[in-house]
C-alpha cells in the first residue's frame, strides 16, 4: 500500500513524510500541477535494475525462440558453470520470481536470486566443488575455539 501525503503536508512536516518512505513510496497530491512520488534513491535504483533484468530476459527469451536455456546462457556467461540440474533449477527459480516481481513491482528477490546463482557459479569457477560433494552429518559440531584452545598442549 502506498502513503498519501499532500503536498502542503510535505512542506509543513517533511521528516514526518519522508519517513513514510521507510515504508514504501510515497504519493504525493498537488492541486494545481501532477502529482509526484516520492521514494528512496535504493529503492529506485533496485526496481531500475530490476524492470532492466527483466527486459533483458523476455529479450534473450524471444531471440532464443523460448528457450530457456539457450536464453541464459547469452545471458549470463557464467550459467555455463552450473550443473544441468543447477541450470534447470536456476531457470526455475528466477522464472518464478521473475513474474511475482513483476506482478508486485518489487524487484528486490529477484535480483538477490540472480545474484545467489551468480555467486555460485563464481564458487566453481574459483576451485569450489558442488554440494554434492560434501557429506553432511546430522551431529552438532560443540567444540568451541575456546575448547580447542584448552585442549591445545602449551609450549614451554
């Protein structure tokens, strides 16, 4: 939901108003001229990059005849260092986020999404191996460095 200030009440309580953007952007009404929005520089910034994001998807999307695949990868040069499976999933999840985003005008997961995969790519291409090939124990580790350290023989 969008605040609604007036443009008299900016004037008379500006902290007051530019602390509802905390909260969103903020709608505010003028009599005599068009009406303004009022939002964080971030938040602008996130849904620039965003609606960009999602141009360049439907682009690369339309230019490989809908496929998905082919799409990411002129996309992304580092898609191609993900599994298949990784490539499957990355798909699938940015798509899905990719129309909720859309349909909220908020941005902010996606683009975090993207990032996460890119972050994983960027993982394998520095020597990091899947998550396959660690074995996970269900255990709690509790020896603190603390422990460690009184258990450590001291030098004389």
């Amino acid at each position: 939901m969008v605040a609604t200030e007036t443009f008299t009440e900016l004037l008379r309580r500006p902290r007051d108003v530019v602390a509802l953007t905390d909260e969103g952007p903020v709608h505010i009404t003028r009599r005599d001229a068009d009406d303004l929005i009022l939002m964080r520089a971030d938040d602008l910034e996130q849904q620039e990059k965003g609606i960009a994001l999602a141009s360049s998807l439907l682009r690369a999307t339309l230019s490989s005849d809908g496929n998905l695949t082919t799409a990411f990868d002129s996309l992304y040069p580092w898609f191609a260092l993900l599994s298949a499976v990784e490539q499957k999933n990355c798909i699938d999840d940015v798509s899905k986020h990719l129309w909720s985003a859309a349909d909220l005008g908020t941005y902010g997961t996606l683009l975090s999404r993207v990032t996460g995969w890119r972050t994983t790519a960027e993982g394998y291409a520095s020597g990091a191996t899947a998550q396959a090939d660690f074995r996970w124990t269900r255990e709690p580790v509790t020896e603190t460095a603390a422990s460690a350290k009184k258990r450590r023989p001291t030098r004389r």
